[in-house]
C-alpha cells in the first residue's frame, strides 16, 4: 500500500503538501488567487512509489477558493513544474 505522511505547511516547502503555499514561485506567479489543493513532489522521500515529472518536477492541483468552499472537485486543474 502507498503511505503518505502531511503536516501543515504555511511556508514554500517542497514534498507532498495538502492546501499549502505551492514551492514553485511560477505557480505562485502565474496562478494568482488559486488554492493549492496538492503538492506532489516526484523526489518526496513520504512516496514509496516512484513518481516523475521530468528528473525533479512538482504536480499541482489548484482550485478557486470559492471551488473549496462548494467541493467543486471536479473543477480542479493542474499546473506541472520542473526544476
């Protein structure tokens, strides 16, 4: 089974982060105002399974705030970064 451990992040950290400041300033940059909702880091020592964007990227699952307050799942996008 896949394990994940989260914590509360209020900072730019990489790893997997549930509703947190995204780690990449272009995700901050170019998607103003949208929750994070997930971070999945591909170098994240909590994944088992091995997980990759590019050779170290980050997966984003961003919403409007106002798609978290009304559980609007399936109004979810994604923004793929690397480094």
């Amino acid at each position: 089974p896949l394990k994940m451990q989260f914590s509360l992040c209020d900072e730019a950290d990489d790893g997997i982060k549930l509703l947190g400041v995204p780690f990449s300033g272009d995700v901050r940059d170019n998607c103003p105002g949208l929750v994070n909702l997930l971070q999945i880091d591909s170098e994240a020592d909590s994944l088992e399974e091995d997980i990759r964007f590019y050779d170290c990227g980050f997966f984003h699952f961003l919403l409007k705030p106002s798609e978290l307050e009304n559980q609007w799942w399936h109004s979810c996008g994604g923004y793929l970064t690397s480094l």
